[in-house]
C-alpha cells in the first residue's frame, strides 16, 4: 500500500513538475549548482540512484534552481534506491504549501451532474 501511494505521489508531482521545468530557460553558465545536478541525473540515470542522492543534496545546498525539481530528483533516488521514508519527507517540500492560481467557474452541463 504504501509503494503505490509512494508512486502516485511521485507521478502526480512528476507531471507538475515536469511542466514548470519545461517552462524553465538554461541556465547561461554552468555553476556549481547545476555541475552537482547535472551529475545526480547522471548517476541516476545510469541506474546508480544511491550514488546520485548527495549530488542532489549538494545541488540543493548550493542553491539549485529550479528547486523543486532538485528536490523531485532527490526524492525520486531515494525511491529507487529503497528509502521511501526519506522520499515521503522529501516530497513534502512539494506539497506543504499549495496555493491555487485561479478560480474558474463551473460549466453549466455541471449543474445536472450529482
């Protein structure tokens, strides 16, 4: 039970993330930040997500942006590498704070709907 509610987490802060990360220029240069980062995907993706976890942590330190997708990262190797715990508590950066952007009204096929 709590590996599927481990995934849905990580699949729906994925898909907001992953858009807000699109929406992101590259950076200019290359600094330490994104050196670290950029070497966390690396190992992760390599399948060595135990070893990505402290490039991540690093990348977080030295002020990373975009920021949560550091964190989503960190929390994703966490995942794989066995620790769900520490992903739950890392995904909460995500999640603590959630402000809607817009109300929009219902549509009027709406009013019929149980």
């Amino acid at each position: 039970m709590r590996s599927a509610h481990l995934a849905l987490v990580l699949a729906a802060v994925s898909a907001l993330t992953l858009t807000i990360y699109a929406q992101t220029p590259a950076p200019a240069q290359a600094t330490p930040a994104a050196a670290a980062f950029t070497e966390g995907i690396r190992l992760h993706d390599g399948g060595k997500p135990a070893d990505a976890i402290p490039f991540f942590k690093d990348a977080i330190a030295k002020g990373f942006q975009p920021i949560n997708q550091a964190h989503f990262r960190l929390a994703r190797a966490y995942a794989k590498a066995g620790d769900a715990e520490s992903a739950l508590k890392e995904l909460e950066f995500q999640t603590a704070d959630m402000r809607v952007m817009g109300v929009y009204p219902a549509h009027p096929y709406r009013e019929d709907m149980p």
